[in-house]
C-alpha cells in the first residue's frame, strides 16, 4: 500500500474550522488508499505564545522545562486532529515524538533526530489508523527527557519519518502555494518554482526562506526522499524539491534573513592564534557563527567581523570582550540592524558575471555591501537593514525572476 507523510504548519491548524478542513483532506488520502501520517505542528502562533509566557515568569527559563513546554504545543494539535478525523469515521491515533520514536540528541531547543524507531506508528498503519504525530519533538534516551529541534523543527519531523517509514515522498502543508523566486509576502511578483533541487533549496531556506527548515532539505537530499510543498487551502501542485531538475537556471531564487547582527573586533594583533582564540569560546557557548570576514592587516593589525544570530548577540559580545581584552585588541563593536541577502542558482557553478551583476543592482540603489560570502551556488551580502525590502525586490527585477511561473 502506498504510504504518505503529510506536515501541516500553524497556519494550517490554526483554528477549529482549519483542522477540521486538515482532517478531511487527510480522510480524502486515507479513502483513496494510502496509509497516512500527519505530522502537525502547534496552532498559529501558539509557539510564540509559549515563548512569551515563559519569558513572563522567568528572566532565564530552565532549557528541559522550556522544551517541556513548547511539547504542549504540538501536543495539543495531534489531539484535536486525530479526534476531527474519528468523526469521519475513520480511526486515529495521536502521538507525541516521544511515542513515535523519535530519538534526538540531548541538546535542548536544538536537538538533531539520531534515529526513529518508528514500530508504534508502523503497528497503527497496520491496524488501518491514520497515524497522527507531533512535530518538533523527540526525546533523549540518555536522559528521557522530551527535546525540540529548533523552529520550524516539524519540516525535520516530516521528511525523517517519510525516509524511516520509506514513503516515496513527503507533502508539506503550508499557507503559501509551494517555494517562491523570492519569499512572496515581500516580493508580490514573485512567481512560484514548478522544482528546485535539493542543493539550491538547501542554500535558500539556510540563507532564510523559512519555507522549510534547512535540516528537512538535508534529510530529503540525504534518504532522497522529494518534498512537495504544497497549499493547505487547495489542490494545486506546489513546488517539488528534488534531486535533479529539468533546468539548472543561473538564479533560482533569492533569499533574506533579518535575524543576525553583526559584531567586529577590531585592531586585532594580525598573528597566528587570534581567530582560534576568537572563534572557541564562541562555539563553546553554542553560538552559530555564519559569515566571517577579516580585513586587510595594517600596521600588524586587523578587524575581524562576523555575524551571528540577534538572539546570541549579547553572549557574543560578552565573550569577544574577554578575548579583545585578552589578546590587546582595540575593541568590540556590534550592529543589530543588519540584513544579508542571498542569490541562488545552480547554473552559477559554470556561467560567471552572476557577483558583478548583483553588486551592480546594488549600487544603482545606493545599498553599501558590507559583507560578502559565496558558495558555489551562492552569493551572499550583508547590507543595512533597513535596505533590505528594497534589495531584494531590486534583485528579483534585476536579475530576470519576474515573470511566468519557472521551474
Ligand atoms: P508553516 O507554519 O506552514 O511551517 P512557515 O511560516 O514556516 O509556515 O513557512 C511559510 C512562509 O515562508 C510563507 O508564509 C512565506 O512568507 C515564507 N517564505 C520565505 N521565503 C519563501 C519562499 N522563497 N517561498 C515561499 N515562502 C517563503
Ligand atoms: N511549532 C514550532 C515552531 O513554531 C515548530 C514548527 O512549526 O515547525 O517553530
Ligand atoms: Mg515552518
């Protein structure tokens, strides 16, 4: 029999009448003959919520009982969908990561899927159930305590438990009718990509386009298994990431990430041992370090910039203040108001000009580069980020991705 793992994000549950329209559609697949397993995430914004409650009744809450709590979020949603599927007469379990088998590393609020022991949702298949489980979450089996793997965390549920159940691809639900040339609730004349490769959906969605969680791409590239993104509020065919694709275009799409500040030490002694100096404590204290830029050294001295999440900046800055001090460095600076923008495009392996044509567009709207990175696939700026609505529309004109629905 054929198999299905359906993800449906908050929007998607947002409400009674939504999961109630999540639970037809997943009866609909059920009476055309597949098994199915829905993955659901918490309704709307109640991740959110949680965050902000907890930040309520602590300054620094407790990582295993923040994890605790953002569980109930998912937890909630598995019930009320499995129950809005029993009315149609069909039979349906819920269950928690935990239940699942969803066995995660230890590392509370980032915690990676080591292994599912998916034998509670096989039996339920079995027994001819709809399987419903909570995204987002697994448990520890050192420690047995439930985890969360970071937001967006129920694209990593999804696309793990397509590859462990050996479905042949996994849909995720969304409120946007699959990936976009650009994220459309910025750019409106983005047109929506028919396919996009792993590779280049990998670069997007870790340059930003929260569509999918960078680590379902992984899994998917990893156990290929192909991701249809698709609406929750009707039929039509989203995007299909997958392997290979008809097309290799030199730009696919672009990104934007508004969630990292940028810090630079400046005056840095230019001798060997500095950055290691720098960098350790930071990855240390688990701070994700993304672009890295020193400059020119002068004089025996360098300034070293680099960008990290805006949630981690004070701990950075703490941290690059001890080893500034330590290594007699000038100083420490830090800016939060930062935006990076990414263009993405397998053809930029073999056709050159892609940088110049994008620092160009740039210039001509008086938008200073700050910081470059590249991948071969890739080009990144960090600009101000106050600029960066006007950067990425000037790009996706620029570069030729108006237009007709391209794959
Ligand atoms: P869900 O709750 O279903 O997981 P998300 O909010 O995580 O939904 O992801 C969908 C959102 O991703 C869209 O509403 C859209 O604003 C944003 N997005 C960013 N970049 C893109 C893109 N390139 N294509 C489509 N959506 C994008
Ligand atoms: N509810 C979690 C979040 O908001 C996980 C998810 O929706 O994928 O990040
Ligand atoms: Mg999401």
């Amino acid at each position: 029999m054929a198999l299905v793992v359906q993800k449906y994000g908050g929007t998607s549950v947002a409400d009674a009448d939504r999961i109630r329209d999540v639970a037809r559609r997943v009866v609909d697949t059920y009476k055309n003959g597949s098994g199915v397993v829905a993955v659901v995430s918490a309704m709307g914004r109640s991740t959110d919520e949680l965050l902000e409650l907890a930040a309520e009744v602590s300054e620094n809450p407790h990582p295993r009982e923040l994890d605790m709590l953002l569980t109930a979020g998912e937890r909630v949603t598995m019930a009320l969908v499995a129950m809005a599927i029993a009315d149609f007469g069909v039979p349906a379990t819920s269950l928690t990561g935990s239940q699942a088998g969803i066995l995660t590393t230890g590392r509370h609020g980032q915690a990676e899927i080591v292994e599912i022991r998916a034998d509670r949702v096989r039996d339920g298949l079995d027994r001819g159930e709809v399987v419903i489980v909570a995204g987002f979450q697994g448990v520890d089996p050192g420690s047995k305590d439930v985890t969360t793997l970071g937001r967006g965390g129920s694209d990593a549920t999804a696309v793990a438990l397509a590859s462990a159940l050996s479905a042949d691809h996994c849909e995720i639900y969304t409120d946007v009718d699959g990936v976009y040339t650009a994220d459309p609730r910025v750019v409106p004349s983005a047109t929506k990509l028919d396919e996009v490769s792993f590779e280049e959906m990998l670069e997007l969605a870790s340059a930003g386009a929260g569509v999918l969680m960078p680590r379902s791409v992984e899994f998917g590239r990893r156990f290929n298994i192909p991701i249809h993104v698709r609406s929750s509020f009707h039929d039509g065919d989203g995007t299909w990431v997958k392997e290979e694709t008809m097309e290799q275009p030199v730009v696919r799409g672009i990104a934007h990430d508004d969630s990292e500040a940028k810090l630079t030490v400046y005056r840095v002694p230019d001798t060997p041992g500095v950055a290691a100096s720098l960098f350790e404590p930071l990855a240390d204290a688990g701070i994700t370090v993304d672009m890295i830029v020193q400059n020119v050294s002068q004089d025996g001295f360098t300034d070293i910039s680099f960008t990290v999440p805006l949630a981690m900046i004070d701990v950075a800055q703490a941290q690059a203040e001890v080893v500034a001090e330590a290594v007699d460095a000038g100083g420490v600076s830090v800016d939060r108001e930062i935006a990076k923008v990414s263009v993405v495009g397998l053809g930029m392996k073999t056709e050159s000009g892609t940088a110049s044509r994008m620092f160009r567009i740039l210039s001509d709207h008086g938008i200073n580069i700050q910081m470059i990175s590249t991948s071969p696939i890739r080009i990144s700026c960090v600009i101000s980020g106050d600029k960066i609505v006007e950067a990425v529309s000037a790009l996706h004109e620029g570069l030729g991705l108006g237009g007709e629905s391209t794959g």
